[in-house]
C-alpha cells in the first residue's frame, strides 16, 4: 500500500503561530519533513515559502512510496526519473465533471525539484543522507553572459556560479501584470472599502502581498507633514518594515525597511476602510492594517488565502487574470515605461540587485508593433 504524504497547516503547541508540516494518510507526522521546515522558518522565511516547500516535498515523498524507493537511498539517476515524472503524470481533475488531464509544466517540475534539492541539502547536515550525493547536485559554471546590473567582483570570482544537475531546459515567460486600468476594473466590482484601499495600494506602490499584509497602523504616514509621528519624509507614504513576528504568518522579503509614496486617491480610500473597520468593535485591538470584518475571527490579521479567495473572486467577475502580485509587476512596468531611473525602481521595489528589474525591462509586444509602425509611417511621409 502506497502512503500518501500531504502538507497541512498547524498551530505551534508553543505559542500558537502557524506553520506547516508533512503529515501521512493517517496524519501522522513525517519527522524528517517537519524538521525541514522548522529550519525553514528559524532562517525567517516566509509562511508562503513553507507552505510550497511542504507541498513539494511530500509530492517527493510519496513518489518514493508509490516506487518502493527509501528516500535516504535516493541517487541522481532516482531524481532525474521524479524530474520526467512531474511532467508526465496527470495533476489530480478539478471537481467532479471530467475534463481534458492537466499536467505540470516544465517550470513546475524545476521548482519541485529545487525544493527537493534543498531538503536533501538540510537532511546531509543532519546526517540523514550521504553527503556525497549533495555535491552531485550542482556542477560549477562559468558566465559568458551576464545579466543587467549582475556584479561580478574586481577580479570576475563570481563568474564562476553553481547550476542545477537536474532541471528542464525552459525559456523565460513574459511576466504577467496587471496595469492600472486593470486595477481600476477591479475596485469597481470590490464590494469593500477594505478590498478597494488593499488593491490600490498594491498597484500604486509595487509592494509584495506579504509586505502588505504586514503593515501596522504605525507604518501608515498619510499626513502632508509627518514630523509629529517623529518622521521626517514628507507627503503621504508608507513604511515597509520585515517583522518575523507578526500573528498572521505575513512577512517581508526584504530584510531593508523602506518607505513609498502614496497618492491622494490611496489616502481617500484608506479613510473609506476606516470608517468600515470602525464599524467592527472586535478590530479595534489589533494594530495590524488589513483585518478580517466580515468573517470570524473577526479584527483578527487578515491572512494569505484570503486575500487568495477575493482575486478569484475578482478575477472571475471581470473575466481577467488577477493575481496581488501582478499588481506589483504593473507598478514596475508603469515606471519604467514613464522613464523613471532605475535605481529609484529598485529602491521602489525592495530589490537587492539591479538583475531583478531585468523581467521589466523587455519591451512590450505593443511597444515593438508601435517602433515598426514608426518607422514605417516615417517612409511613407
């Protein structure tokens, strides 16, 4: 019989803080996987890193199962077959009306893989695998081309990087965005002013759902002079700061605190969501910007899935894509197309390094019709 592995939320028996872990068909806990992602928060990562992570290696885990494969035993050859697995086996029908099978993507399949990487990384530390297996992994390559903004030190040392053994070659998707147009479609049909001041604030600062959803009250400077808060920046903005303890799981990946401008139409609807929120007695304890108003627990943090539950719910309504993080590729692509200088982009975006912007710096399949209809209208003229 083949054990079925699953990632489920769990409440910590210390402090009562969510996390995840890897539990079998009988929702007995599979140690070595829960310990993988309890490293994974001591290194602060995100709620949403531990819930992909936990995903991807039980998928891991009953693989080996279903194939009589000891995990600890588990060669090159063993991952390179999970690796051709991932895209070959049907993903499990959506409800019940039968429909064409899916599969997974060779995208997909990479970013299962690296997560299974990582795990066999932690278990050789732990003295749980060999670690000979670990340095198979990853072989060393040398940059012939390089990246926008990629730094390669004085003397080229970092040329030299590790690449993945195990991976589908694929080339790189358009990233997906949401203009503010798009953004505006999407106020329009938010039934709360809660929904319409998180959606504005999204497309006009660029800011990560995680950064969002862990902004305090404190954070929020909407005045022309903030001097009084003890803040000397001028104008309205807000303040993004990485907070690991915050209730709901939300956290910045930025380890940079850093603050963004708001505009007027931003400020008015945040004042719309406080006379809301004011409506609602239970929330008024909580200084957490985002609250649950309208569901139990009610004035607890709002979490991820959600804020998950109203894109879908927006998405269907307009008939387009919308998803909190094309908000933020909307933002990016909106300065750049306007000319804002990079640097103040990356500062604006929380990027570490310049290579990040590189996804929104390609043009747009309008842009370029637009460049061979210039040219073509200059001839004519």
């Amino acid at each position: 019989m083949v054990v079925h592995f699953h990632a489920e939320r769990a409440l910590s028996p210390i402090d009562d803080a969510n996390l995840w872990v890897v539990v079998d068909s009988q929702f007995r806990l599979h140690p070595e996987g829960c310990t993988f992602l309890a490293g994974l928060r001591a290194l602060g990562r995100s709620s949403n890193t531990e819930r992909a992570y936990a995903g991807r290696v039980a998928l891991f885990l009953t693989w080996c199962d279903g194939g009589g494969l000891d995990w600890r035993r588990v060669g090159m050859l063993d991952l390179a077959r999970f690796l051709r697995w991932l895209v070959s086996e049907p993903l499990p029908p959506r409800g019940k009306t039968p429909a064409e099978p899916r599969f997974r993507s060779k995208k997909t399949a990479n970013a299962v893989v690296t997560a299974v990487c990582e795990f066999f990384r932690f278990a050789a530390r732990e003295g749980w695998v060999d670690p000979s297996i670990i340095a198979r992994l990853s072989e060393p390559k040398y940059l012939g081309w390089l990246p926008p903004g990629f730094d390669t030190g004085e003397d080229g040392q970092f040329r030299q990087v590790k690449a993945k053994m195990i991976k589908f070659e694929v080339g790189e998707d358009p990233i997906e965005i949401l203009r503010p147009e798009d953004a505006d479609r999407l106020i329009k049909v938010a039934l709360h002013a809660r929904d319409r001041f998180l959606i504005a604030l999204l497309s006009c600062t660029g800011i990560r759902i995680g950064e969002a959803l862990g902004l305090r009250r404190e954070d929020m400077h909407f005045l022309a002079d903030s001097k009084m808060l003890g803040c000397h920046i001028s104008g309205p903005h807000i303040h993004v700061r990485r907070r690991p303890d915050n209730a709901n799981g939300a956290l910045a990946k930025s380890r940079f605190s850093r603050s963004i401008p708001v505009l007027e139409n931003v400020v008015g609807l945040y004042a719309d969501y406080q006379y809301e929120r004011d409506a609602v007695p239970e929330a008024a304890a909580c200084d957490m910007v985002f609250v649950n108003l309208f569901h139990a627990p009610l004035g607890s943090p709002l979490r991820y899935w959600t804020v998950k539950e109203l894109f879908d719910r927006l998405a269907r309504e307009t008939e387009q894509t919308a998803r909190p993080h094309m908000l933020r590729h909307g933002a990016a692509t909106a300065w750049i197309r306007s000319g804002v200088p990079q640097d103040v982009v990356q500062e604006l975006m929380g990027h570490v390094s310049p290579a990040s912007l590189a996804p929104y710096l390609h043009p747009t399949d309008e842009e370029k019709r637009e460049a061979v209809m210039r040219v073509a209208e200059r001839g004519r003229r």
